[in-house]
C-alpha cells in the first residue's frame, strides 16, 4: 500500500515543485489540500503533510480565518510526532504551532542569495548543500522566532531564521529548494505586484533562476530523498 501524503497550498503556483519527485520516489501517494476552501481533517492522519507558501502573514488570522484550523492541524501533528514538512509560510506555521513569535521582519528577502548552514546544518539533511555557501531561492518578508526544542539549521546574510529541524518528523524551510528554474515563471506572474512594489525586475530574477536553479536541483532532491528516508524505521 503507497504512504499518503497531503501537500496545503495557500496559492495555486506555491506547489511541491521539484520536491514531488522525491516524494514519489520515497512511495508515497500525494494529494492537495487548498487550504481556504477545504477540509484539513484528512491531512491530520496522513503519513506526511506538506505545508506550502503563500504571500500572507501567520499573524493574519482576522483577515483569514482560515489559518486558525491549519495552525490547530499542525500544532496536532508536532505534538504526535507526526511527519511534517513547512516551506517558507509553512515554515512560519510551524514556529507559530510551537508557541513561537512570527512577525514582519522589516525587509523583503526575494531572489537567489547565499544560505549559510550553522554547524548543526552541517551535520542534517541539509548536508547535501555541501561546503561554501550555496545560493538558493529567498521570497518572504516575515520572520521568526527559534522554538528553542528545536534545531537551528541554516541563516541568510539578511536573516537569521532559515532552517530548523525537531526531532527527525519535522523539517522547516524558510527559503525555497522546491522551485526548479522552469517553474519560477508562475512566481513571476504571481507576485507581479510584490515584485513591482519591492522594485524587483523579473527579467533579473528569471536570469538568477537560470543561472543558480539547475545547480541547487540535484542538491535539492538529495536533501528531500534524506529526509524521508529518515522518517522510516
């Protein structure tokens, strides 16, 4: 029988990206939740849930209440050990559902940049990024505080939450591995108003795209194969 996995998308081209084939690979059967218009009970008992991006703050539960299940959901999980992987706002989801402070952190971070892996990073799943400091993709503005049963992982030039781990079950990633170059003409589109207020020429993103994305691919992969496979017995 496929392991169930359940991936919440917060907007439609914020996707598994390039992670899908490692979860594929790994024998799991994956389906999307949209996480304003559908039930998230069936993703409290799948084997793995993905909790995916979006351009709203953790803190906006007011304009969108729906955050408020999502955070129950995954505050359910990280209590039962229950694997669980965030990127950027799942990442931040994640911090909030383990009783931490998420808030604007004064300055967007968009485009590829490098990432600095703390030694602790060095010896995870995060190790397939190797030595040096490789760029990958940075597209957020909110940060957060450190769960302190948590792992530090890795940090930016700009800022100091990039990457934690608890335990083996859960990995949150505030940067993106997940965007191959090709996929990021959706992010292009997407955020076009996000990019034209923070003054970000998309033809430059999509060169940097071009240029770091089929390096970081295979690294990329690596670090979600390890991952799961660290979820097995």
């Amino acid at each position: 029988m496929p392991k169930t996995a359940i991936a919440i998308r917060h907007v439609a081209f914020e996707d598994l990206g390039s992670a899908a084939r490692s979860i594929a690979a790994a024998g799991y059967r994956c389906a999307y939740l949209d996480a304003f218009r559908d039930d998230l009970a069936p993703a409290a008992k799948a084997d793995l849930l993905v909790v995916l991006g979006g351009p709203i703050g953790v803190y906006e539960e007011a304009a969108y209440p729906f955050l408020s299940a999502e955070l129950r959901l995954i505050e359910q999980r990280l209590r039962q050990g229950r694997p669980t992987l965030g990127i950027c706002l799942g990442a931040q989801l994640m911090a909030r559902a383990l009783g931490q402070r998420v808030y604007p952190g004064g300055r967007k971070e968009i485009g590829w940049a490098p990432l600095l892996l703390t030694p602790e990073g060095t010896n995870s799943v995060l190790a397939p990024l190797g030595p040096g400091r490789p760029s990958v993709l940075h597209w957020h503005g909110d940060t957060y505080d450190l769960p302190p049963e948590s792992r530090h992982l890795a940090a930016s030039a700009l800022y100091r939450q990039q990457a934690f781990a608890l335990g083996t079950h859960a990995l949150a990633l505030q940067c993106h591995l997940e965007v191959a170059a090709p996929g990021i003409e959706a992010w292009l589109v997407g955020h076009a108003v996000e990019l034209a207020a923070a003054g970000i020429d998309p033809a430059a993103l999509r060169a940097e795209s071009r240029r770091h994305g089929p390096a970081l691919a295979p690294k990329a992969d690596a670090i979600f194969a390890r991952w799961l496979a660290e979820l097995d017995p």
